[in-house]
C-alpha cells in the first residue's frame, strides 16, 4: 500500500476510520438497543411468530452484523481504488 503523499494516507483513514464508526454505530443499535433496551417496547410486535425484540436479541444482531461485514468490504473495496491502494 503506497499513497502519493502524507496528506492522501491520512485522507484514506479519516474516511477509513468514519465508515467504521458508523458501522459500529448500527451495530451497537441493533444488539445493545434493540436486543436489550428496547427490548419490551419491540416485545409488542411479533414477527414470524416471535416477539421482535427476542428476534433481534436471538437473530436480527447476528444478521445484521453479518450484512455489515458485506457492507465494510464493498465500501472498503470502494474507498480504496479511490486513493489507487487496491489490489
């Protein structure tokens, strides 16, 4: 991996380090709020027969932080043909 210059490497990881803040935002939701906090209030809707709340504590994380981990690589891919360090 080689940038041109000081200033694109430290370009790539501000952009680098936003996409996994806001990644781990969505997951820190999903398994902490939704799957503990939340966890009464989604308990009233039922989703394929399950209370939503145990769904997501039991599933809806691990689906979701799979999908996030599709998601890093393809933005990651993006991110770094953008700055010429790909593969």
């Amino acid at each position: 991996m080689a940038f041109k210059d000081e200033e694109q490497a430290k370009a790539y990881w501000a952009e680098n380090l936003a996409l996994l803040f806001k990644l781990l935002a969505i997951w820190f939701v999903v398994s902490f709020g939704f799957g503990i906090l939340l966890v009464d209030v989604l308990n009233e809707i039922r989703f394929f027969g399950f209370k939503l709340g145990f769904w997501f504590s039991q599933q809806g994380a691990i689906y979701t932080f799979v999908a996030l981990i599709f998601v890093y690589v393809f933005k990651m891919n993006t991110l770094d043909k953008k700055y010429g360090v790909d593969e």
